[in-house]
C-alpha cells in the first residue's frame, strides 16, 4: 500500500505541476480538485535587454556675450549738412523776422533729421542666429522583466515552473486527479 500511496502522490504532484505551469486549462485538464499552498524557495527574474531607437535633432544657439557692446561713434557730417539744407529751405520761406524765424527752424529740423540719416541704428539687438544641427541616431539600452523562474516546494519536492509575476513567499497549487490510461 505505501508503494502504491507514494506512486500516486508522484501522480499528483506532476499533475499539479502540468496544472500549474500550463495554466490548467490546456491539454484538457479540468480545474483543481484541491488547492494547496507551497513555499517558494526562489524566484528569478527573467531579463530581456530591450534596445529604444530615437533621434535627436536640436538647434543649438551660438554663444553670445551678455556684456553690451559699446555704442559707436557717432558721425557728426549727417547733422552739419542736414542742418545748412535746412537752413536754406527755410530761407526761401518768409520775410523779414519770419524769414529768420524759417531759417532757425529749417536749420534744427534739418540737424534733427540729418542725424538720424547720418547715424542709423536698430533699436533692438538682432535675433539670435541658431545653428541648424543634423540629426543623429540615439541608442538606449534598458533591462525588462518578462517574468519570473520560480522554484517552489510542494509535498517534499523542488518543482521549477515560469510566472509572470513575482508570487512572494508562497505560491497557490491546484492539485487534480489524472485518468489513468491502461
């Protein structure tokens, strides 16, 4: 009797073990009879090494100082003949006093616009120029966990079988009879 008892709890653990890794429902296994809880002894994670392809195209500005720059010399021949035009078109405008009138004022407006011409500057600091970089291929190499190698002991065996997940420190076994064949 002890002979045939021990045959049958081989039977029984190979059927839970096949219950257990194939998901219990393939190659016509029926649900669990019974359930038992077994230790895990280990559990190991299955590593994949996935590669991630992206590209990195960026625009790059170039250095520029934040010290201003010093203002250039301004040019005083822009007032000097805006200011003797103006002088003489206002004289052709008027006489007596008004004609000293226009004159002075011919004169100032044409120093005013002469300097202007004479001495063009933008009133705001041109726009940063960016410098147009070629893509380049960026490579990223991570480890990624497909599952677990789980060992676990059920009726004084070592059974190895693959999870999904991490089970913790015990694991779940269906235990089912197996129709004998002769």
């Amino acid at each position: 009797m002890k002979a045939r008892l021990s045959h049958t709890t081989a039977r029984l653990t190979a059927a839970a073990t096949l219950a257990f890794s194939m998901g219990g429902a393939s190659f016509g296994l029926q649900a669990a009879d019974i359930t038992e809880t077994a230790k895990v002894i280990s559990a190991t994670p299955i590593l994949e090494k996935v590669t991630d392809i992206s590209s990195d195209c960026g625009r790059e500005q170039p250095y520029r100082p934040t010290a201003r720059a010093p203002e250039p010399e301004r040019s005083l021949i822009g007032p000097i003949v805006g200011g003797i035009a103006g002088a003489i078109l206002g004289k052709q405008i008027g006489q007596g006093h008004g004609n000293v009138l226009a004159t002075a004022g011919g004169a100032i407006a044409g120093t005013v616009i002469g300097d202007q011409v004479g001495n063009r500057q933008s009133a705001a600091p041109p726009p940063p120029q960016y410098v147009e970089q070629p893509c380049r291929r960026v490579e990223t190499t991570r480890d990624m966990v497909k599952g677990y190698t789980v060992v676990y002991r059920f009726n004084g065996r070592d059974v190895i079988t693959t999870m999904p997940y991490n089970p913790g420190p015990q694991v779940t076994v269906g235990v089912s009879a197996i129709a004998e064949t002769r």
